[in-house]
C-alpha cells in the first residue's frame, strides 16, 4: 500500500476550495468537486458541517444568537434527543424540608 504524505494537506485543499465554490454558488465546478470529495473519502456529516461553515455570515446576526447545533446531526438523532429531554420540574414553594442557600459572608 501506498502512503501519500501530502494526504491531510490534500484534504485541507479541498475543505477549502470547497468552501469557495459553495460561496461562490458554482454549480458547475461543484459537481466534479463532490466526485472528487467522494472519492477522497469525505463522508455525508463532514460536506454538511463546511456548508454550514461555508453559508454561516456571523456579521448577519444579533449579538446574542446561539446556532442551531443540531443541523449538523443526522434528522433521526435530532429526533431522538428532544424526545430524550427530561421535563423540568417547578421548584416548591414553601417547602419546609428544602435546602436553604447559606451565605459564607
């Protein structure tokens, strides 16, 4: 077998042009970029995370905006962790028995 030690830098070189061609909306070079990407063993989660990075403008947002994580993950796992969310319970009001925060000061 044969090792290529330009391997990583080669991947590197293809993350970011294909970042460029996302944000250039090239369609054209696209589509032979995908076989390409393909064939140098990019999986589906990898392609998804650079468009969003590729499509992301942190200047278009509000100061306090908090990204939507989970459209890096497949659409079942999202699924499954909102069902998998315990519901909160109310704190008791006047409950006798509940720890009380002490101060030190």
């Amino acid at each position: 077998m044969t090792v290529n030690v330009f391997a990583d830098e080669w991947r590197d070189c293809l993350r970011f042009h294909y970042i460029y061609v996302l944000r250039s909306n090239d369609k054209r070079t696209l589509a032979s970029l995908m076989t390409v990407m393909n064939e140098a063993g990019f999986r589906e989660d990898e392609l998804r995370e650079l468009a969003v990075r590729a499509t992301a403008h942190v200047d278009d947002v509000p100061a306090d905006f908090v990204p939507d994580l989970n459209i890096l993950q497949p659409e079942a796992a999202v699924e499954q962790s909102v069902e998998a969310e315990p519901e909160e319970t109310p704190p008791a009001e006047n409950d006798s028995d509940a720890p009380k925060q002490l101060s030190l000061f």
